[in-house]
C-alpha cells in the first residue's frame, strides 16, 4: 500500500483526535459518577453491625464502620476527581490518578489535597439506618445506637 503524506498526515490527526475524544469522554464519566440523585441510602437495622465491623455500601458509595464510640460512614468518593477509591489492608487507594488514603481517611499522596469525607449517618424509619451521602460531618460524629 502506498500512501501520499498528506494521506498519511489526515490518517494520523484523526486518530489522534479520536483519543482524544475517547479520553474526554472517560474524564466526563469519572464526574457523572459523582452527581447521582440519589442522597439517602436506607440500609439494616444498627445491631447488624457489630463492633469493629467495616461494610462496603456499594449502592451509596461508602463504607460503614462501627467502634467503640458508635457507627460512622466514609465516604469512597475522592476528592480529587470524584473516583471511587478502593479500600485495601490499612488504607484507601484511588485508581485513577493514584491519591493515597490513611484508613482515617486522611490523604497522604495526592493529587487529592484532602481526606475523605465522613457522611451523616442516621436512623430512620422502622429503626433502619440511613447513609446521607451529601452531608458531610466531622471526623469525630459517631451515631451511638
Ligand atoms: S480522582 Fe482520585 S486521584 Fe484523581
């Protein structure tokens, strides 16, 4: 196959534009997961979860822990991007740009410039819990039930 160099040059720019638009297009997915109208997750009654428990709520994007100060819920959405961080042994890692998590949620590699959030946790209806994803506490809020 023989090729003109402008042939060459019009094959090339179109393949560069379309990985171009192929990453825009993954970039605008990562920031469509941060915006689900959903911001009340209903999840089980509090003594389903045991002291020293740590659940991943998938549907809400948090995980669910419980001391022996009471129940609290952080967050795996990083604050960099908006991916959704992985919990590993000890800390939380984000696999799109690589920002590092302590278990408490305190950053420790960037790009993200800060921890993760802690959200309100509830008990609602029928003595069920309820994770309310856009509302942030502080660090030290525990819901004793
Ligand atoms: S979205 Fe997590 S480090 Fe960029």
């Amino acid at each position: 196959m023989n090729l003109s160099r402008r042939s060459f040059l019009q094959i090339s720019f179109s393949a560069s534009g379309l990985l171009t638009l192929g990453g825009l297009i993954k970039y605008l997915g990562y920031q469509t997961e941060t915006s689900s109208a959903q911001k009340t997750f209903t999840l089980d009654k509090p003594s389903t979860y045991s002291i020293h428990s740590a659940t991943h709520i998938a549907s809400a994007r948090a995980w669910m822990f419980r001391d022996e100060k009471g129940l609290y819920a952080i967050s795996t959405l990083c604050p960099h991007l908006g991916c959704a961080v992985e919990r590993r042994e000890g800390d939380y890692l984000c696999p799109c740009h690589g920002s590092r998590f302590l278990q408490n949620g305190d950053v420790v590699n960037g790009p993200a410039t800060r921890g993760l959030n802690f959200i309100r946790v509830s008990v609602g209806a029928e003595g069920k819990l309820q994770v309310h994803v856009d509302q942030i506490v502080s660090a030290t809020e525990r819901l004793t039930s």
